[in-house]
C-alpha cells in the first residue's frame, strides 16, 4: 500500500483542489533526474542537480578516474529518486501550501476517495453544536472591575 501526503492549497473554498504526493522512491526521478525536476516545476533543483552531475563528470574525466565519472553522477540521481518526493512538498510549502494529513492507498484514485470521505467526517466533528440554553459565560460582562460591595453595575462607580 502507498503512502500519499496531501497538500492543500493556501486559499482554501468549499471544495480545495488538492495534490497528492506519492511518498516513496520515484524511478523517473532516478533515471531522468533533471528532467524529472523540471516536469514538478521545481527549477532551481533541477539546475542545482544538472550542474552537479556535470560538474562531477568533468571532474572525474579531468582526473581520468575512468568509471568513476557515471558512478558520481549517479549519486546525484539517487538523491533525486530518494527524496524527490521531499523536495515537491518542500516546494509547495514555499508556495503556501500546507499539509493536511497522509492517506494510505493503492492508488491515487483511492486515495482522492478516501481523503474526501476522512475530510468529510472530520468537518463534521468540528462543527458547532448550537446550543439551546446560553453559555452563563456571555451573560457575565468581560472585564468586572474594582467593586466595594456584594455587586458591581458596569458603568457605574
């Protein structure tokens, strides 16, 4: 089963438009690690793991370490597909989103359901509960004052 955390958007109406990030390892972000990156719109982490890997590569050639150039290389894509994942809802933080919560579910069509019906229910326990008989509390005035006596009349000395 996966794991998706859920990510609402910062202005929120009746019905948010919602993301779902798939938490896990990502075989695109592996293999196509900069390209992976730039279809998420994260585009200083893809420039930030495009120069690395060149600069890695140049690095191993320059000192003809032969196989070590790809192997460096491919420490950056595994960085990618590990935490990639990581750094989308760390993108869409900055961008003012936040997390509702983590749905487990075998796929994402599960996972929209099931978030609907957990919102849902949880809405509905936060719901105030109207009351028939008034709280003795609004009754009361807010800020009671010095009084020399059994009771106090607000407003007057």
């Amino acid at each position: 089963m996966a794991v998706y955390v859920v990510m609402e958007p910062p202005g929120r109406g009746e019905k948010p438009d919602v993301t779902f990030v798939r938490d896990g390892f990502s075989w695109l972000g592996f293999l196509v690690s900069p390209l992976w990156l730039l279809w998420h719109r994260l585009w200083i982490e893809a420039a930030l793991a495009f120069v690395a890997m060149a600069l890695l590569s140049m690095l191993a050639e320059g000192l003809s370490l032969g196989l070590a150039g790809p192997l460096l290389s491919l420490l950056v894509s595994l960085y990618v597909g590990l935490e990639g994942q990581a750094l989308r809802i760390a993108a869409l933080r900055r961008r003012g989103w936040h997390e509702w919560g983590v749905v487990e579910a075998n796929r994402l069509d599960d996972a929209d359901t099931r978030y609907v019906l957990e919102a849902e229910a949880q809405a509905d326990e936060q719901a105030p509960v109207p009351r028939i008989v008034p709280d003795a509390a609004h009754a009361r005035p807010t800020h009671m004052g010095i009084a020399l006596g059994l009771n106090h009349t607000p407003g007057r000395p």
